[in-house]
C-alpha cells in the first residue's frame, strides 16, 4: 500500500509502501463531552474515489492493533488507498459500478489545525 504526505490537506509525495492496514479507526471524536462527527472538507479526489478520514489506521500483530503514525514518514498527516470496492449488488453486471476507497490520519496537532485551517470539518452530533 503506498502511503502519500496529505499535510497540506491534498494527496503529496510519495512516502512509503506498506502493508495494507487491517484496521482504520472511527471518524467519531469525543471532546470535551461532546462527541463530532469528523470529515474532509471539500472534495477530494476523482469522482470514483471516496475519501474519508480516520482517528487511526494500523495493523494487527500477534493479536495486538500496531497504530501507523504518520511521524514514521516525517510528515503530520498521510494518506493511503486501501483498494477498489464494487458495490455488492452490482458485482458480476457490466454496469457494475466501483470506488477507491482513500483513508487519510493525521497527528493530534494536525487533526486540531485541519479542523481550524478548513481542511477537516468537526460536526457537532445531537446528545
């Protein structure tokens, strides 16, 4: 899986190739007890991809979850293509219809300044 710098809020350069993550965290955020949805903001991406982002992403080693942090690659915020998706429903049709599913992490202080800067957008859920 190649993983990409996404600091400035777009897919950058190259960093690495690693294994496909086995697990991507939530995109929900508990704060101050109030909890928020979090997303990208604007689009990303070409129309077949979906983006999304995630509190943490990793890999699971002999029962344990190894989180990927994207100070491995030297950078505040990466992102990563973890494979082509058909639509359940449509697969073995010609019209069957796919995506690229694109999953983004960032640190803790990228995630706050993301959210500040319009990169990532933190939506208030109801209680």
């Amino acid at each position: 899986m190649k993983v990409f710098d996404f600091t400035n809020g777009t897919k950058g350069e190259l960093m690495g190739d690693i294994k496909l993550t086995d697990y991507a965290g939530s995109w929900i955020v508990e704060k101050g007890g109030d909890t928020f949805k979090v997303q990208l903001a604007g689009l990303h991406g070409r129309k077949n991809e979906r983006w999304s982002w995630h509190a943490k992403a990793g890999h699971a080693v002999k029962g344990k979850n190894i989180d990927i942090d994207p100070k491995d690659f030297g950078v505040d915020a990466i992102c990563f293509c973890t494979g082509e998706f058909f639509h359940e429903w449509h697969q073995g049709h010609p019209e069957a219809k796919s995506h690229w599913k694109w999953d983004v992490i960032g640190t803790t202080d990228w995630n706050r300044s993301a959210c500040k800067s319009g990169i990532l957008k933190a939506e208030k859920l109801a209680a």
